[in-house]
C-alpha cells in the first residue's frame, strides 16, 4: 500500500474512526468501574454513619426510660437499675441522690453492692441523706469504731454538731477537745454554740479553743487564703507523688456529653480501651444518665467547664470557681464522683486567661486539683477529615514518649466517631496501651510546675 494512495486514506480513515470509537468507550469503562468503587465505599460509609445514628437514638432512648422510671419501693429501684446493666455503684448514686429511702433502707442496698461499711458511710455522709444520730447507729452496730465515725462525719460534714456531740463525749473527749477537733476538721460548723443532754459549750469556750487551733480547710497549716471562704467543699486530696508511663496514650475528649458520647463508649468498650472525658454539664436528667454511664464503663471523668464562655470564665478568680463548681457540682451528683482533674477551656494557655492564668493555677493547686493540657492534637475542632486524623495522631504519638490526645465528643464531631476505632487498631498494633487520667497520672501543661 503506497503512502498518499486511495487504499492507504481508507485504511487511515478507518483506523481514526476506530479510535474515535473505542477511545470513548473505553474511557466510559474505566470512570465506570471508578464510579462504581466510589459510589461503594460512599454507601458503605452512609452505612456506617446510620448505625451509629441508630445506636446513638436507642441508647438515648434507654437512658431516657431509666431516668424517667419511677419506683415505688427500694426492691423497684433495684429491679429498674439490674435491667439496664448499669453498675451497683450508679445505683447507689442515684437512690441516694433522690432521698427516696430511709437511712436503713440505704444501708441494706449499700450492703448487698459489696460495698465495705466505711464506703457506705462515707457515701451516705457525703450526701447528707441521714441524721448524725442515724449514721452513728448504722455504723456502731456495723463494728466501726467511734474515732472512725467521729473522723467521717467531722470530714464529712454529715450532720449538725447538736448531732454528733453526744459521739463525742461518749469516746471521753473534752469539752476543749471536742471544740479542738471539729474546729481542725470543719472550721466553719465550730463557731456555733453547741449543746446536748450530756452537757454545753458556751461561745466563749468555743472561742478560746478556736484561738488555739489552726483552721483552714485541707488541714493544712497555710494563712488564710482569700478565696477560702468560697465553696469550702471543694477540696480534693494531692497525690503524693505523680507516675511517669511510657508508651501509655491518654485519649480525652472535651466538650461532651452529647449524642455522639454513646458511640465512643462503644468502640472503647469494645477495644477494652479507658479513657477520660473532660465534660461541659448541666443539670439535665440526660446529661446526668450520660455521665454516669461514662463512670459505670470505668472512664474518667474531669472538669472542663459549665458554660464554657471565655470571657467570663476568665474574668477572675473567683468566676473561674463560680463556673467550675456548677461543672464538678453537677458531676458530683450524678456520679458520686468528686473528681480531682480538670482541663482549661482553651487549654492553660489562652488569650483570655494571660491576666488570670497564674492566680487560677495556684488557687485551683492550694485546693488539690490537678490540670491537663495535651500534646497531640487531632484538630477536630478545626474540622480535620477522617484521613487526616487518621494520619496524624499516630504519627505524632510516636515523637513522645507518653501521649495525651485531644478529641471531642460534642455533637458536630461526627468524624471523631467515624475515626476513632480505627486509631485504637492502629495503635494497638504498634504495641501502644491506653489508660484514663488518674489522680495520679502526671500531667502535660502549657504552663505550671509541669510545663
């Protein structure tokens, strides 16, 4: 065939034309298979995302009925609280939080939990649900010696000095012993007159013994501080000395509960993995059933804040306690936590804290309270995807020798859900171990002793 012949432009229009044909087709082919694998994995992850949806609505669901249960006796309390598979300890919690039984009838569940008689004192003191005289008789008929149920109550605060005044004298203390020791352990209940059957304190004597007697709250032997007469309750114990773990990730999540809570319970249950939620509260019944499921799961359980409002939780010091003793308040309560961590909005380094910051650390120190920042960041709150949480956190969890990852459980964090089982597996196979932020686990800060 001659180059510029009629047979040669035949064959060449032919073979154009074949292109022209097949080009197309077989571009349709391959778009089509991609299209098909992607529209595949889009349903597989709509799939994903509507189990979660699902599973997030029936739990809230069961939660919902629980709170909402009502039941007459101590036996229907029981039965409601053995069907939803929540723990003892959550029952107590709760019968004890309501006031629905008698200081007997609490005792008799306390006792059945397998929960020792100095814990069932401490819970039912700490509450205030029964009378000095009632708890004094529970637990003298339980084998607790009178110095231990002097001790409890005096730290206590579970009833009046009119109350246990007659304990006292009945272990042979002192009418200036006796004003000495509650003074030590509760200086605001000893400025009051005392009386009872078995004698009387005038406020002249209660005042010579207080002038001889240190009284600050913690036991400690420091000045008074100017935040002390604020929310006297709120003391936690200092460990005495922090643990350094290595290869151990601390995953948090701040900013919950919400709906999406449930879900990362789950997956942590699942992977038999703890952890630790640095929440943001109110006193709704869900919030509350959420954060007790939260502690029946064995997590813990920290202080973010209650409004989570920079500019007027930084204020001052003393809105920075406003707000976080709604926050550990309602913590408290729903659990029967009373939890030692926190974390700052913001973390302990922020614009809106520069003037404050310093004044809040130490005050939040003097009280017990321990501070977390982190030092890997999943970036969710800035809208980081699937890919890059599950590209990042473990690669920067590898330039450290211990990990705090920051994540959040608030509501719009639905690729937080989506990635988090994924970064378990991968750590896990690294040879990483997970653990919650315990009282004793030595923390990451911006700033402080720690930094």
């Amino acid at each position: 065939m001659r180059f510029g012949s009629v047979e040669f432009f035949k064959v060449l229009i032919k073979s154009v034309l074949a292109i022209l044909f097949f080009l197309p087709l077989a571009a349709a082919v391959v778009f089509g298979v991609l299209f098909a694998k992607n529209n595949a994995q889009l349903s597989e992850a709509k799939e994903k995302l509507a189990a979660i949806e699902d599973e997030n609505r029936r739990l809230s669901l069961v939660a919902d009925a629980l709170v909402n249960e009502k039941a007459s006796t101590v036996e229907g309390f029981d039965e409601i609280f053995a069907r939803s598979g929540i723990a003892y300890t959550e029952l107590i919690s709760y019968v004890n939080e309501k006031n629905k039984v008698n200081a007997q009838e609490i005792y008799d569940i306390l006792s059945k939990s397998g929960l020792t008689d100095k814990e069932i004192i401490t819970i039912a003191a700490s509450k205030n649900t029964v009378n000095g005289e009632s708890l004094y008789e529970i637990m003298s008929k339980n084998g607790i010696s009178d110095k231990d149920i002097i001790t409890i109550i005096a730290n206590k605060s579970g009833g009046t000095i009119d109350e246990y005044y007659d304990i006292l004298k009945e272990c042979g203390l002192s009418d200036e012993d006796i004003v000495a020791y509650i003074n030590k352990k509760n200086p605001n209940i000893s400025t009051a007159p005392v009386s009872s059957s078995s004698g009387s304190l005038t406020n002249s004597e209660s005042s010579s013994s207080t002038n001889e007697t240190s009284s600050v709250p913690n036991e400690t032997s420091e000045p008074q501080n100017q935040y002390s007469t604020l929310y006297e309750d709120m003391y936690v114990e200092e460990p005495p000395e922090y643990v350094r773990e290595e290869n151990t990730v601390y995953l948090t999540f701040d900013d919950g509960p919400s709906s999406n809570t449930y879900s990362i319970l789950s997956y942590l249950r699942k992977a038999n993995v703890k952890a630790t939620f640095f929440v943001v509260p109110n006193r709704s019944e869900e919030c509350a059933a959420t954060l007790r499921a939260i502690a029946a799961d064995g997590h813990a359980i920290g202080v973010h804040s209650a409004s989570h409002e920079y500019e007027k939780i930084y204020a001052s010091v003393e809105a920075f306690l406003d707000d976080f003793y709604e926050a550990w308040d309602i913590i408290r309560d729903s659990t029967g936590i009373s939890t030692e961590i926190f974390r700052f909005p913001g973390g302990s380094n922020n614009d809106y804290n520069v003037d404050t910051r310093e004044a809040i650390i130490a005050e939040m120190s003097r009280r017990g309270f321990r501070f977390y920042d982190w030092n890997v960041d999943s970036y969710d709150v800035a809208g980081a995807t699937w890919t890059q949480m599950y590209n990042s956190i473990p690669a920067e969890v590898k330039e450290n020798y211990r990990s705090i990852v920051l994540m959040h459980d608030a509501a719009i964090r639905q690729n937080t859900v989506l990635v988090l089982e994924d970064i378990i597996k991968v750590l896990l196979d690294e040879g990483y171990k997970f653990d919650k932020i315990n009282s004793d686990t030595q923390p990451v800060q911006f700033v402080g002793p720690f930094a």
